[in-house]
C-alpha cells in the first residue's frame, strides 16, 4: 500500500494529513459495528479532497475520528494511525488534542439549525475559538469576530453579530459556522455534508465562498459529501468509500472520464440528467444500484460490494480486492478494473 | 385563531406595557402577579399588622368583625397578624428548598452528567436519599437538635435533591450529544468551559421550572411538619402550626383554620401557575400556540 502512495503524482511533499489502516468501530449493546475499515488517505496542503459515497458508508465517522470526537462510551478507533503535519493524533493528550483542535484542524457540520449554541450571540460564539487558541481579550476577539462574519459574507456583521441563532436563517447559520471554523486559520478545514441542509442556490453561494477562502488562505479542505455535483465543483481529488473502506481514488477529472469500480459507475448512472438516458427512447428511467448496504455487524468476506455488483466473479465473493494504482494516480480497490476500463464512461 | 396570531407576528412588533414573553400567558401573568401580592404583604407583614402572638382573652374565639378582621382563636391571638406573619415562614422555606435544591442539584447533576464514573456511585447515593420521607427526616432531625426554620430547609431540601440531580443529570446527557457542543469540542473547547458555556445555560430552563414545583411541594411539606409539631417552633407563626392549634375548636371557631388554610391554598396555587406559564415559555417543545 505504501509502495502506491510513492507513485502519486505528488509524492515529492509529504502530505499534511495521512491516515492509513483507520478501523473504527461502535459498541451497541452486544453488537459490534465494524464504520471504518482499513480507511487510508492522504491530504496535501492547500487541497482539496473530495470523500463521497452514500449513507452509513463511514465518511463521517472518518472525518470525527481524525479530530477524535467520536465518545469514548460510543464507540473508538480500534487500529490505524493518523498524522498530522508529522505528529500523531491518537496519541495526543486531551490538552494537546484541544489544542490541535479549532486551531490546526477545524470543523464544520452538516446541521446549521443545531450547531450554534442557542443561548450564545454568534458574535461571541465566533470570539469564543479566538479566545482558546489566539488569547485575545474579549474585545478584541469580538472585533475580529466581526470582521470573520464580513469575510463569510454576512450583511451588516456587527449588527448580526448580536443575533441569537434563532434569528438567522439556515444559510446564515452555516456562514457562522465556517467563519468559525476560519476564525485561527486552520491549516485543514474538514467539512462534514456542509451544504446538505441548504437549499440549492444557498448550497452554490456556500460552496462558492469555501472555494474563495480555500484559494485565499491556502487551507486544505476534506469535503464530505453525498453529492458528485459538490465534488465535481470543488474538488481536486476524490475518494469514494464504500462500507468504511475506500473503493476508488483519482483526480476529479480521472474519476468522471473513467470511472474504474463498478460502484463509482453506479453512483454515476444514478445521476439524474436530463436528456441521458441509457438504451435508447424508451428508457428513460432513473438508474440505481441494486440491493442495500452490507450490514457492518460483521466483518465482510470478499468484497464488500460484490453482492450487489453486476460483474462480480467467484473471486470477488471470496477474496478482498487488492488496491491496484494506475500510472497517473488514478487508485481502485476492483479484481475487475480492467474490464471497466474497457467499457468506457457509465453513460 | 392562528390566522390572527400568524398576522400578528407578521405585523410589525407593537408596543405594550406587557414584554413578548409575558404576552398571551395567562397562567404565568396570573401566577406571577399573586406572587408578588403574597411576597409583598410576608415582607410587609410586621407593618401591617400588631403582634401576633399577644393574647387577649378578652378577644377569645371571637368571629371575624370590623377590628379583628380574621377573628381570633382559643387564646385570643388575632388570626390576622398571625395569618399575614405566617406567610413569611412559608416563603422563606419554600424559595429557600427551591434555589438550594436546584443549585446543589445542578451542580451534582452536570457532573454525574459528564463523569460516568461519579454517575455510577452518586445515582446510588440519590436512590438511598429518595427513600427518605422528609416528614419522617424532620422528625428525626428535631429530635437531635433543637428545631428551627433551618432545620426545617435542610429537611425538605435533602430529599428533594435527587429529584433534581435527576432531571439536570438526564439534560445534560442529552445536551451533550447536540450538535453545538459537539461543534464546541470540534472547536478545541476544553471541558470546563463546555460545561460552563454550552451545557449549563442550557439546562437552566428545565431547572427553573423544576424549581417552582419544588418550592410549592416545600410549602405544603412545611406546613406539614408544624402541624404535627416538627417544624418550626410554635412561638413562631407559621400556618401549619395556627391550624395545628385551631383544629380543636374547629366546629365553634371555623375562621381559625379558614383564614391560614386560604393563604396555603392561595400561595401554592401562585407558585404552581408560575411554574406551568413557564414551562410553557421557557421549553418551546411543550405548547407551541400554532
């Protein structure tokens, strides 16, 4: 796995962020529930990257491991390594971790309505980061809450910043939260379905503004998201993850003009378009991917998504796939890569 | 109905003497208000009344008339001076049990809250203290020493805790898993400051309206106690203790017992109806007027 990562185009850095092995686990009841196995990745500064796949896949669960969020009483990271800029995050104290956290590495949610603390005005609420990690006075740490809220575009800031949050709306919130998540300059922003409470046009002005502050301050960015669409327009590279693994990594463009796995090329045809329809006039329904998500109770034997896999083999039940790494970059977890490659774009 | 209140929010904001909150409430108005009426004429009592415990046996189970308003009982003490003064030791153990259960509560409960460990001894703690009857505490605890008003707090207080610790202690969890604090954390908050900042203000709202039923349940339960003698010493007015001491003559001097017993009634309803109207405004989930 290693000897694939020194045949990126970028080898000649040292990544920023790299997790490799990740394997996180929840505790219910007597059930064990296996959300991330054996997730690696690699993030370079100034980047951004693109983690997709559906529900429960465990894109999230990675994201609230990497910052260690995830409660102990819960669940935890049960193997792998995370590394930050050299320094090993699961092996930080909680002093350091806090530290680490909001400053180097800061977050942004998916639920604008619940992510403000509702006795809090945003203005101290933004000031409240300042504060932990810059050690400005209140004053002070107001005022450059302020100026964070113009920065995210938030009309007449010093007046918003007074407002509780009940009195801003969705798209608002969510400003909030990443002029938060800028407020120390963080080297990484991890931004967990950032735009998938927003209505559509709130969504483009959102995704806008952190492709602005991602060219402005040079912050790398690991984007969650369901939504190619979101990738396609923000992302330099893109990881597709399928029950807590990765199944496909490659630049944006290599991952639309050749799509390798067949569960990347399933997420594809399931895109509704307009005018695209396969098989001529009469089809012109939605296509889908057959079947549910594997339980993730138990490990999984063979390749997770073989069950649902239209070219799956003998080989595919029984064996895991090896990660197998083209030339450009272009990574993909599938005994059956080739073939794909040959049958060209899904649609 | 909604239509109108629909355009009302809409409608810009109009000006009344009433604040938004208050507004559309009356239970939380109504209760308020007599609150205030009762606190009011406990802290004024001493001026308005002579002396509660002067006893003129002239005046003996005198009906209520034009200058023994409340009439008088066995040994001629004025029902009146008695009934106002009594309300000051109602009061003061009801407010008194309300804020030290709700303080010891939040404190113990957004611990118990956050350290799982203390949780598991401390929830045990509060199951042995929820056995005791405070009645039977009282008791207990005038027995040992020589009884008084706080005696009496300490008493109704300590079985009252558990209840609270309880309701802080499942907020808190619940809190905790919110976005917000999850976003705090993410945010390189430490502990104290999530628990100071983003769980406690939160918390508050519940705790508040636990408290006002806490202080009514505390004035019943004082009444109690000095009706059968546990509470506060006799030379101390208090109206468990003038019905306590009426109830004999109860059949030839009703107004005895009338008189203290309206001022109970009339107290636990204020507290209790400002208990409801903030529940209602304080926790949105409850009633949301549509």
């Amino acid at each position: 796995m290693d000897a694939m990562i020194e045949q990126t185009p970028r080898a000649q850095t040292p990544p920023m962020l790299s997790v490799r092995g990740l394997h996180t686990r929840f505790y219910k009841d007597d059930a064990v529930i296996h959300a991330v196995n054996g997730m690696s990745l690699d993030l370079w500064p100034g980047e951004v990257l693109g983690l997709v796949g559906e529900s429960g896949c465990g894109k999230s669960v990675t994201a609230l491991s990497i910052l260690r969020l995830i409660p102990r009483a819960v669940g935890r990271v049960v193997e792998g390594e995370i590394r930050f800029e050299g320094r090993d995050l699961l092996a930080l104290t909680p002093r350091e971790l806090a530290s680490v956290r909001g400053r180097d590495i800061s977050m942004i949610f998916q639920e604008p309505m619940t992510s403000l603390n509702p006795v809090l005005r945003v203005g101290d609420q933004v000031a409240e980061t300042l504060q932990l990690h810059q050690g400005l006075s209140r004053r002070a740490a107001l005022a450059r809450a302020i100026e964070l809220l113009d920065l995210v575009r938030i009309a007449d800031p010093a007046r918003q910043a007074r407002e509780y949050p009940h009195r801003l709306s969705g798209g608002m919130r969510q400003r909030v939260m990443i002029a938060m998540a800028l407020a120390c300059e963080p080297r990484l922003m991890i931004a967990d379905e950032p735009t998938t409470a927003l209505d559509v046009t709130v969504q483009a002005q959102i995704l806008e503004l952190m492709a602005d502050l991602n060219r402005q301050t040079g912050a790398a960015i690991l984007m969650i998201t369901h939504d190619l669409g979101v990738v396609a327009e923000m992302a330099d590279r893109v990881i597709v993850m399928y029950a807590g693994n990765a199944v496909e990594e490659a630049t944006v463009h290599d991952l639309f003009a050749s799509p390798l796995h067949p569960y990347t090329r399933g997420l594809m045809a399931a895109i509704p378009r307009r005018g695209a329809w396969r098989g001529g006039a009469g089809a012109q329904t939605l296509q889908e991917i057959p079947g549910m998500v594997p339980s993730l109770r138990s490990p999984i034997a063979g390749c997770a998504f073989a069950r649902r896999c239209a070219y799956a083999t003998a080989r595919c039940h029984e064996h895991a796939p090896a990660r197998q790494v083209r030339p450009n970059g272009h990574a993909v977890a599938c005994w059956e890569a080739d073939r794909m490659e040959q049958l060209g774009k899904p649609i | 109905m909604s239509a109108t209140t629909n355009l009302a929010a809409i409608a810009p904001m109009r000006r009344t003497w009433m604040p938004r909150f208050l507004r559309g409430r009356p239970a939380l108005v109504g209760g308020a208000a007599l609150l205030i009426v009762l606190v009011a004429i406990a802290i004024a009592s001493p001026w308005l009344t002579g002396n509660p415990q002067a006893i003129s046996p002239l005046n003996r189970l005198r009906p209520p008339s034009a200058d023994l308003w409340f009439g008088a009982d066995q040994l001629g003490r004025d029902i009146y001076a008695r009934t106002l003064q009594g309300a000051r030791v109602s009061l003061l153990v009801g407010v008194c049990v309300a804020l030290l259960s709700a303080a010891i509560g939040l404190l113990v409960g957004v611990l118990c809250g956050f350290y799982r460990r203390l949780d598991a001894v401390v929830m045990r703690l509060m199951d042995a203290l929820m056995a005791i009857p405070s009645i039977l505490l009282a008791i207990a605890l005038t027995t040992l020493v020589r009884g008084g008003v706080l005696l009496v707090i300490v008493a109704i207080t300590v079985p009252e805790i558990p209840r609270v610790v309880r309701l802080v202690r499942s907020v808190v969890l619940t809190l905790r898993g919110q976005p917000y604090v999850i976003a705090a954390i993410a945010a390189g908050t430490r502990q104290p400051l999530i628990m100071l900042r983003h769980i406690v203000p939160n918390a508050v709202s519940p705790l508040i309206v636990q408290a006002t039923y806490v202080c009514a349940s505390a004035i019943l339960t004082e009444a109690g106690l000095s009706f059968i003698g546990a509470g506060v010493p006799p030379e101390v007015p208090s109206w468990g203790n003038i019905i306590a001491s009426a109830r004999s003559y109860f059949q030839i001097a009703p107004w005895a017992i009338f008189f203290p017993g309206v001022g109970l009634a009339l107290t636990v309803l204020a507290v209790n109806l400002l208990g409801d109207g903030l529940r209602d405004s304080l926790d949105p989930r409850a009633s949301r007027r549509l």
